[in-house]
C-alpha cells in the first residue's frame, strides 16, 4: 500500500497472477499498470524510465540529480504522457520543461515538489492531472497553454506562492479545488471555452482581488 510510482509487477512466484488495480494480496498491484510473468516493459534512457503499455509511452521516473530539467524530447521518435507520480516528493528539482510532445501530466505527477519555482508546458500537453503540481508552493506563476482542456481537481492546490496564473482558451473544465489555498494568487481571467468551474476551485484564494468568468461556463 502506498508503492504510488509502481507500473509493473512481474510474477514469478506460483501464485496466480493478480490483475493491475487489485486489493487482493496485501495490495501489491493496486498502483500498477500491468501483472503479468513477462520481461519488463520499462526503459532507461538518459535517466529517465520509460514504460510502454497499450501501445501508449510513459514518462514513469526521473534517477538523476539534476535541479533544472528539461525532459525527453520525444521516446523513440514518439509522443508521450508523464505517468501519475512519475516526480512525486523530488525535492531537489527547481525548474522543468516538458516539451511539445508531451500529450498529459498525470496524477500528482510532480505534488510534493517543494522546490520547484518555474514550470514551461508545451503546446502538446491537453489535460492535467489530479493534484498535478498540489504542494508546488515555490511556484510563483503558471502559463497554462492552448493545448490543455482540462485542469485537474486540486492540480495546483496550495501553491501558496503563486501571484499569477493564465489559463488557455482551450480549457474546458477547472477541477473541485484546483487553485484552493493559493492565497497570494491576485487576479484570474477564466476563458470563453470554460464550461465547468469545480467546487472549492478558489477556495480561501484570500488575495484575489478581480476574476474574469468568461460567457460559457454553465456550472460554478
């Protein structure tokens, strides 16, 4: 319980395998993409690890020590997604570049990451994830590009130190909690193309002094 950047367990024990996302046997494969008794579908390539699952590529961890990171330009030629948990707690990061052929962030992919101050999204990410960047509180602002439509529940949760965030007029969706806590978060403009805004998304936001709520949004 608690193994959050587990993708694989290989068996070869005599137990039957268990399925990916079972409770059973002390919840060893609940976290994991896959079970099976197969080689390892995980790949290292300057650093990073790699896994590939359903003919979709995975950006599933970071080894290195470096603080400024500017992450793989593609996998094999191809596009890929940052897996849930993939930076979870990486203390010593303090800036990333997640470059166009990047598709998704996932999950709390890089909550916890105390350090971190400067974040670039490209053009190719379209949605981010639950609790993607919760806890980031050395975050000051945040472009969220053109590309994303969906800003995940508590994506930017207690980024206590973001005075600034800009959401692309292709969002559609902005999560229960997505900027809750953000207290020095000053002014938002929410573009026409958002239709749903979360319960909580600002919640305690007690510096925010003007918001822009654009003509689409149905539900608040």
């Amino acid at each position: 319980l608690g193994c959050y950047k587990l993708v694989e367990v290989i068996n070869n024990s005599a137990a039957l395998n268990i399925e990916a996302g079972a409770s059973s046997n002390g919840y060893v494969a609940y976290y994991a993409i896959n079970v099976d008794n197969e080689g390892s579908m995980i790949y290292i390539m300057d650093n990073y690890l790699f896994y590939i699952h359903n003919g979709k590529n995975y950006l599933v961890a970071y080894m290195g020590t470096d603080t400024d990171l500017v992450l793989p330009e593609s996998f094999n030629g191809e596009t890929y997604e940052i897996h849930d948990y993939a930076f979870y707690h990486n203390f010593n990061v303090l800036s990333v570049v997640i470059p166009d052929n990047v598709t998704g962030i996932g999950d709390y992919a890089f909550s916890m990451c105390y350090g971190l101050e400067t974040v670039n999204i490209g053009s190719g990410v379209t949605y981010i994830g639950e609790g993607a960047f919760e806890g980031c509180n050395a975050i000051k602002s945040m472009i969220i590009p053109g590309g994303v439509e969906s800003i995940g529940s508590h994506a930017f949760y207690n980024c206590y130190n973001m005075t600034s965030a800009v959401i692309g007029n292709n969002v559609k969706t902005i999560g229960d909690g997505a900027f809750k806590w953000d207290f020095n978060l000053t002014s938002v403009t929410i573009p026409d193309s958002v239709t749903t805004i979360g319960d909580y998304a600002f919640w305690n936001c007690t510096g925010l002094t003007s918001v822009t709520i654009g003509n689409s949004v149905t539900t608040i």
